[in-house]
C-alpha cells in the first residue's frame, strides 16, 4: 500500500507535462498540405459535373467553382482554425485520449456539428421565406444535399477535415 501511495505523490511533485510549440519544420508542413488539400478542392471543383453524375459520390464531392471571394477564403479559414483547434483543446481539457483518437473524435463531431448547423439554418431561411411569402413549407423545399453542394459551406467542412487530417500528419512527422 505504502508504495502506491509514494508512487502517487512522486506523480502529484512532478510539474504537468508542457505541450512542446510546434517547431517551424512542422508549420511549413502545415503550409504544404494546406496548399495540397487546397488543389484537391479546387480539382473537384473543376470536375464538378463528372462527378454529379456518380450516384454515391455525387452528393459528398460536387463542390461548385470559386467565383467569390468567399469561396476561395473558407477552406483556408476552416483549415487553419481547426488544425489549431486540436492543440487547443488537448491543452485546455486535458484530455485523456491519444492524439489520434482525438483527432478522430474532433473529425466525427466537427463534420456532424457541421452537416447540423447547416440544416438548421437551411430549414430557419426558408420557412421565415415561406412564412413571408405566406405559402405553408414542405419537406421539399428544404433540398439539404442539393443546397450544401453549392454553397461556400461545403468547401469550409473541406477545409476544416483537411485540417484535423494535416495536425495529424505534422504530429506524426518527426521533425
């Protein structure tokens, strides 16, 4: 007993494990992959309509071209912010999980939390459009996979697991 006892108070002594920065190799790792994941979005973008025309494939991969702005922005936004996000949160809540399955928890909660949070404010615009139109809504004008596939919020999930997928390789690349 005594020993587990010394055990614990030699754990309780020790300072709390610092999460090492990352080193500047990693964050030009980083930078790589980021400017990769950002040529597969754009090449899906380009092969939009072949890949429309996939029956299983066609409703994940059909992004639509960068015409705005915004759509060149958000997956480079959603990338950066989620690879930092997992350091984040290792830090902050002091997880227990290993690193790759706390990547994997934030990729399956990202991209639900994701696919959630555009469904709901699909269904909140069009019945306030309906309710001002004053026509009653149906399930039918709520065409989710039609309108997530040409809006900016499908690159911004795109980004965001290329993200979660980059801070596992650069954690996994000993640099």
């Amino acid at each position: 007993m005594n020993e587990k006892e010394e055990q614990n108070s030699e754990q309780e002594k020790k300072p709390a494990e610092k999460q090492k920065p990352l080193s500047t190799n990693k964050i030009i790792v980083a930078g790589v992959i980021c400017i990769i994941a950002y040529m597969v979005i754009l090449f899906l973008s380009v092969a939009r309509a072949q890949l429309l025309e996939i029956p299983l494939i066609g409703r994940f991969l059909s992004p639509l071209g960068f015409g705005s702005p915004m759509f060149t922005v958000m997956p480079f936004f959603a990338f950066f912010a989620l690879f930092f996000l997992i350091d984040w949160i290792r830090k902050g809540f002091e997880s227990k999980l290993s690193f790759g399955m706390l990547c994997l928890a934030v990729f399956v909660i990202f991209v639900a939390c994701s696919l959630a949070a555009y469904y709901v404010a699909l269904y909140w615009y069009i019945s306030n459009f309906a309710s001002l139109q004053g026509i009653e809504m149906t399930p039918e004008m709520v065409d989710f996979w039609g309108k997530l596939t040409n809006s900016a919020f499908l690159l911004f999930i795109w980004g965001g697991m290329f993200g979660i997928i980059a801070r596992y390789v650069v954690e996994k690349i000993n640099l």
